[in-house]
C-alpha cells in the first residue's frame, strides 16, 4: 500500500506526540508541518526526515503532496484552520474538542460536505484496540443490559499555568479539554442522554477547575462523570450491566488493561499488550476512509461528534461557561 502523507498544522505537545507515534505505523508518514511562523515550523520539521516547513498555514494546505491535514492547534481555532484546510480540498483530521459548539461543528461539517472531503474528530480513544473490544463486549450481551456508567478524568494541571488550560481567551477549563473524554466514553456505551444533570467551580479567570455530570437516559440507564484540572483522579471507567461489568484501568482512554466481571464470578481479563501512544490509529483509519473514498468514519461519524457537543453545550450552559472567543 502506498504512503499515506500528513501535513502537521501546529506544533505544540500533541502535534508532537502525534508525530512519534506515527512513526509506529506502516505506510505513513509526516511531510510537511505548517506554523504561524517559519522558526516554529522548522524546528519541529528538523526532527522528522524529509519534512518541508510552512511559515504559514495557506501554505501547507496548498502542499500537493499532502494527503490529509491533523489539526493541533488550540481549541479556538479548530473550526478557522479545519474550514480553511478543507476548502483546500484536503481531508481533516481535527483534534478533540473537535470545536468550542454545536454551531462550530455544523459549520465545519458543512464545509466538509460542500467539498466532500473527508472530515474525522481526532477523538484518538474511539480507535483504539481495547474499545473496539468494548464495543463487541457490549454487542455480545455477555454484560447484560447496561444501567451504569462511570468514567473520571482528573489531572493536577492547573498550578502548572499552562495558558489553554487557564484562559478563557484559549476557551481553558477542565470540561473541554479533560472532561470530553469521560464524556465521549458516556455517549459510546449508552448514546445521547435525554436530560443532563450537571455542576461546576470555577477558577477566578472564569472558567471549570472541577466538574460533574450525570446523564439520564429514557431506559433507566444513568452515566457519572466528572473531571478536573486541580487533583489527579483514578482516571477509570466503569461499565455495569445486569449480568456483570466492565472495569478498565487507569488511563481508560488510552491502551490499557480491563476485566469483565461476571455476577457468578467469573472474570476475564484483558491484559495491556499495546505498544506506543496510541495516536497513530486514528491516522490509519483516516487513511481508510480517504481511500475508501468516504467522508466521515463509522468510529467516529458526524452525528456522534454533533451529540457529543450538544452534551458538552449543555453542560457548559448549566454551569455558566462561556469564552471571549464566541462572541
């Protein structure tokens, strides 16, 4: 199969783990990395082999020898620099959270159909081995039908005063950038809720330090999640039905161990055998779906990115979190 080519648009922490763990997978490569300035760029290019730095991101969407584009810029920008990539005609791989609303994803949606581009959220979980063996857990019934689930995503980040994190100007806070992750895992076991319940503190530049939710779903079934950015939490999921659970270890959103127990105490492990990051699956589904010569993937398709933020609007609306940025 021939090389799968990606343009790295950004060059912070995440475009460079994206970058390292690339390098795990087959056929796939980064080509080209595009900055707001030249410097940043070339530096980050310098570590990859053959890569051709941008000072300019209307430069690196016209790089015709780029297949796909990852977005990793910050939150704020996602829906500007996903748009103006696809407008390129170039596929889009954008990070999580895909965008700051509901309005935001219908309109990068909107210009993925126009073009009929490809477009996937680079909600990295959602491809990964151990939830597509969540996936078929569920589907088996083994677990019975699923009342409960609980999920936590808690890391000591805000003393750390990481600018996305803390502005509101960079849309910061624990729900977007943490919280998306319990969240997300909620709509994947039991899909959209029909009532959110949900509360928040927040820090004294206006956005979460801590939040909890809980989703009420019209069958009885209820998620718990919470996240924050103050304490690290056990970072686990839960999933509970009427003939057994579902544990995954700490992290649940990245390769890692679970265990299916059983009411007659019968377990089954699921050991952690994954090497790498992780974040290279969602390059090689993108690179499926492009091939395939379809525009959204069944991992992740438009209409769970649309309901994930609408739970994430929701929330955000019950605990008064809003950013500059929106206005």
């Amino acid at each position: 199969m021939s090389n799968f080519r990606w343009g790295v648009l950004g060059t912070g922490g995440i475009a460079r783990a994206f970058i390292r763990d690339l390098a795990m997978a087959e056929n796939q490569s980064v080509v080209a990395v595009g900055s707001r300035t030249l410097v940043r760029a070339q530096e980050l290019a310098s570590t990859i082999p053959g890569a051709i730095a941008y000072g300019s991101y209307e430069e690196l969407v016209r790089d015709t020898n780029v297949d796909a584009i990852y977005v990793a810029t910050p939150h704020p920008f996602h829906k500007e620099h996903t748009i103006l990539a696809l407008n390129a005609l170039k596929p889009v791989l954008c990070e999580k959270p895909f965008a700051l609303s509901v309005r935001e994803t219908q309109e990068m949606i909107d210009a993925a159909v126009a073009n009929n581009v490809a477009l996937l959220e680079a909600m990295w979980t959602r491809y990964l081995p151990h939830i597509a063996q969540l996936r078929g857990i569920i589907a088996s019934g083994v677990l019975g039908k699923i009342y409960n689930v609980q999920a936590d995503h808690g890391q000591r980040l805000a003393d750390r005063n990481i600018p996305r994190l803390v502005e509101p100007d960079l849309a910061g806070g624990a729900l977007l950038d943490l919280g998306i992750y319990p969240i997300s895992f909620a709509h994947l076991v039991l899909g959209t809720p029909n009532r959110i319940t949900s509360t928040g503190v927040m820090t004294e530049r206006g956005v979460d330090a801590q939040t909890s939710a809980i989703f009420d779903y019209a069958d009885g079934a209820q998620a718990v999640i919470s996240t924050n950015m103050i304490a690290q939490t056990p970072c686990r999921a839960v999933v509970s039905g009427l003939l057994g659970r579902l544990e995954i270890d700490s992290v649940f959103y990245a390769p890692t161990s679970m265990r299916v127990i059983l009411i007659d105490g019968t377990i089954t492990q699921y050991p952690h055998t994954y090497q790498g990051h992780g974040l290279r699956e969602q390059a090689i589904e993108m690179a499926r779906v492009v091939r395939s010569g379809a525009v959204e993937s069944p991992l992740m398709p438009w209409s769970e990115t649309l309901a994930v933020m609408q739970s994430l609007d929701e929330i955000r609306r019950q605990i008064g979190l809003t950013y500059p940025s929106e206005n």
